[in-house]
C-alpha cells in the first residue's frame, strides 16, 4: 500500500458533536449515499471506482474512478467519469486519494435544477487540527448528462450538509476556514449558491459570513467580540483552492 497510509488521521471531535450552529436552523439536504468502493492498486498507481446503476434518468449507469499515482501522489490525480462503462470525462486534481480515507460518495440535485448531483469529501490526512482539512468536490449535471467539476479546500471530515436558507431548492453550500482576529481564533462560516455554472458568494442575503470563536469546549455561538458589520470584512470571494473544469 502507498506510503501515505503511514500517516495517522485523527478526527477533531469537538467541532462535530451535538450542538447546533446557526445555518443548523434551516432546511438540510437529504442524500443517497453510496460507499461500495473498489480497490485496484498497481506499482503506478491506485485506482478507486464505484458504480451506480440508472444513475440519468434514462436509466444509464455511472461509474467514478479516482486515481492516484505513487510517483505524484499529491499532484494530478484523475477523476474519471464512464457511462454505461465507456469514459466520457476526465478531471484532474490535486490530491491523493487514499483508498483508507475515502468518504461515501453522496447524490442529490444541490443546484435545484431536477438533475441528480454527486460530492465526494477527501481527507488530507493530517494531525491535530490539520486533520479538518478536506478537499470537496462537487460534480454538478449537465442536460447534456456531461458534468461541472467544483472543487476546493475546507475544514471538517464529514463536512457540513448543504442548507436551503430560502426555499428556492438551490442549496447553499457552507465553507468553513480558520480565521484570525485580535490574538483570537475564529471558524469563519461563508455561503455559496452554483449559478450560471460557477460558485458565487451569498453571504449577503443572508448576514453571512458568521465567526464562531474557536475554544477548547464545544461552541457553537456566533461571537459578540466582533460586530456582524465587521464580519463582513471576513468574506472569501471564493473558497480557498477553488476550482472549476467541464
């Protein structure tokens, strides 16, 4: 098995037991989840694939195949998309996918348009609070049944589940960073909405972004140390390591 196993991923339980944050009060998405993945490992690579059948609605079934290379684990994997087994796409990204470490790979329309939708979290693998840090990867449908590939850098192994803050069925999906302010740390919450087929910021509509500070306890509070006004000084354009492919 590839050197990367040798690390020890560590889960952060203070920020995923019970509480509730504020974006917490609004409408989840409710997902189908699959976590049937094959393994096939070379002396060049890892190859990671999981199918699902009548995945479009004409009943065609969709296969991802994620792999990485032992030469360049952490640079230019592949993610590879066949239907009914014939290759359509092929992305590149930068992140090993560590067949010990692969999370569910979870279906619903995120972007309200009747087309059924995938997100795939990776870990990092690191220590202590490193071990939040994720790469998310949205794969977005097209009527062409072709997909947009959304991906970028963010904080927590089981992610937080997209909100629906005003029931138009495009889901906002919510990043979570660590910023500081005043020798204090802070979990910066931001909100994003795919439209006209790029992540935009909509922070706005909704008094976004929020700070929680970061404790040694569970805390789920939106701070008083700083005003929401001067929250806003806070807000990412974009999440960090975003990208965008079709």
């Amino acid at each position: 098995m590839t050197k990367v196993l040798k690390f020890t991923f560590f889960i952060f339980f203070p920020l995923i037991a019970s509480g509730q944050y504020d974006f917490e009060k609004y409408p989840s998405i409710k997902y189908k989840v699959y976590d049937d993945w094959k393994t096939n490992e070379t002396e060049e690579k890892v190859e990671n694939s999981i199918s699902i059948s009548n995945f479009f609605k004409n009943g065609e079934s969709l296969t991802i195949q994620l792999n990485s290379f032992q030469e360049h684990w952490f640079e230019n994997s592949d993610i590879k998309i066949f239907k009914n087994n014939i290759e359509t796409q092929n992305f590149t990204e930068n992140i090993g996918f560590t067949p010990l470490a692969l999370n569910s790979v979870r279906i619903a329309d995120f972007n309200g348009d009747g087309l059924s939708d995938l997100k795939i979290i990776v870990p990092y693998m690191g220590n202590g609070i490193a071990s939040m840090n994720v790469k998310v990867i949205y794969l977005f449908q097209q009527t062409n049944q072709r997909f947009l590939k959304v991906s970028f850098d963010d904080k927590q192994s089981d992610n937080r589940n997209e909100r629906d803050f005003d029931g138009d069925g495009n889901y906002e999906i919510i990043t979570m960073k660590l910023s500081s302010y005043q020798n204090h740390s802070y979990w910066n919450f931001n909100l994003f909405n795919l439209m006209k087929g790029k992540l935009i910021n909509v922070n706005n509509k909704y008094d976004y972004p929020i700070l929680v500070q970061f404790l040694e306890k569970e805390n789920f509070k939106i701070t008083d140390k700083i005003s929401r006004k001067k929250m806003k000084n806070f807000a990412l354009n974009l999440p960090e390591g975003y990208d965008i492919k079709q």
